[in-house]
C-alpha cells in the first residue's frame, strides 16, 4: 500500500549547523510512526519542516502521492495534513464546542454571523460532535473550555485538528504537561484513531511512544540513526548508546 506521507531527503541548516540532515520517513495508513532521540537530535524542526513551517534547504514531501514541498502551512493543510502543537491553543471563553465549530466552519467555508449562531446550523454542528465523540469530549460539549482539565484542553486541541478533515497527523509532545493518567487517557485516544489516520509522532514519554507506534525512527544529530519496530529499537545497541544520559527506553 502506497504511504500516504513520504519525506525524502530532508535537510535543515542555520548556518553551518546541520539540524536534519537527509532524513527519510514513510508513512502508511493507519500507521503511527514515532520519531525519538534525544534533547537537541532536530526532532521539533522536522516536524516544522513536514509541516511546512520551517523551509527545508533541501528534500521533498509528497502527501498521498503529491508534491506539497514547495505549499506554504495553509496550502498543506488544505491537502490534508493536521498539526498539533506542544502548547494549546484554545479559545477559554468559549464552549468546547464553540472551539470546535471554529475549525469545521473554516473547512466548510462558513462565517460567524451576528443575527445567525453557527451553533443554529445543523450540519457544523454534526461535523463537530463527531469529532468531539472521537477524543471523548461529547459529554461535555457544552462546557466552558477553560474550565476543563489540562488533559481535556489538550483533547480538544486534536478535536480542532481533526475538524479540519486531515489524512495525516502531526503530533508534537501530544503528552507534554499531562499527569499519569492523562497520558494514559491521551493514549488510548490516540489508539482509538489509528484507523482513521497516519500520525507522525515526535513524543518524549517513551511509555506513550512504545504503547503507541508501529514504527520508530531515531533521530541523533539530525540524521536517522536506526529504524525498526518498538521491539527492534529496544535491542538496538545503538539505540541505546544514544541514550545514555538522555531518556530512558523502557524495557
């Protein structure tokens, strides 16, 4: 089966400081490949590149067969690629789904009209109790969202992304602030979507990482040390050499 993500070549400079260097990535359906390594290895920079956030000095990024290395962040995001970012970006004044409906109106071409709430619209407000069914905010839709939890906050961050209809997921530190138990709620959402979409995950909870992805990639100084299977990362001598006084990987 055809990726419906593949980064070929990618490379980073500021400088004379190579950040990626000639990095690699496929990504199937339903799949959930996790890029690790350690502090400073040029993993949040990838993501920015995929993204298209950071302009890549060389490589290319086709989406679902297609050539997106040259679209600007808006454009990708109209082919399908969703982010989520490491710090929440809701609106706190507004219901969880008002901040819903923000990201399905922009999808559908819709505008808050003063004489018409878009929440009196029927079908934007069916496109986003879907999407708020699949994170397991439905219950509480009508909830002020500065008032839930962190772990809920961030919940309803990956409702808005996946309001935007994306093919791929970029998730960056979706686990970042969460206690135990919200890592653990974060996970099994993330497990309840892997049929519906690709993630490319950059993850520093190794717990999370290994719960949760089919394929790792280790990045180190930019460049893609190894390649394998949670279990092949785990045994990899090199793996580990990388990690001596970094994260840990979890037995």
């Amino acid at each position: 089966m055809s990726p419906l993500l593949s980064v070929r070549g990618l490379v980073k400079r500021y400088g004379g400081l190579l950040v990626t260097d000639q990095v690699d990535l496929d990504i199937g359906p339903g799949e959930i490949h996790a890029v690790i390594g350690p502090n400073g290895a040029g993993k949040t920079t990838l993501i920015h590149q995929v993204s298209g956030e950071v302009r890549s000095d060389a490589g290319q990024v086709l989406l679902d067969g297609r050539d997106v290395t040259r679209h600007p962040v808006a454009a990708r995001a109209q082919a399908g690629l969703g982010r989520s970012y490491q710090i929440t970006s809701i609106i706190g004044e507004f219901s969880v789904l008002e901040n819903v409906l923000l990201a399905v109106q922009a999808v559908h071409g819709h505008n808050f009209h003063f004489w018409r709430p878009v929440t009196a619209t029927p079908a934007l407000v069916e496109a986003a109790d879907r999407v708020l069914a699949l994170v397991g905010l439905l219950p509480v839709r009508g909830r002020t969202a500065g008032l839930l939890s962190y772990g809920q906050q961030r919940q309803l961050e990956l409702a808005m992304t996946l309001a935007t209809e994306p093919k791929v997921l970029l998730l960056d530190e979706p686990m970042a602030g969460l206690g135990p138990a919200e890592t653990q709620q974060m996970v099994q959402v993330l497990q309840g979507l892997r049929s519906r979409y690709a993630m490319l995950l950059v993850e520093h909870d190794m717990h999370a990482v290994f719960a949760l992805a089919d394929c790792l990639s280790v990045l180190v100084y930019g460049k893609v040390i190894f390649r394998g299977t949670p279990e092949e990362v785990r045994e990899s001598p090199a793996v580990r050499e990388a990690y001596l006084g970094d994260e840990e990987i979890p037995a």
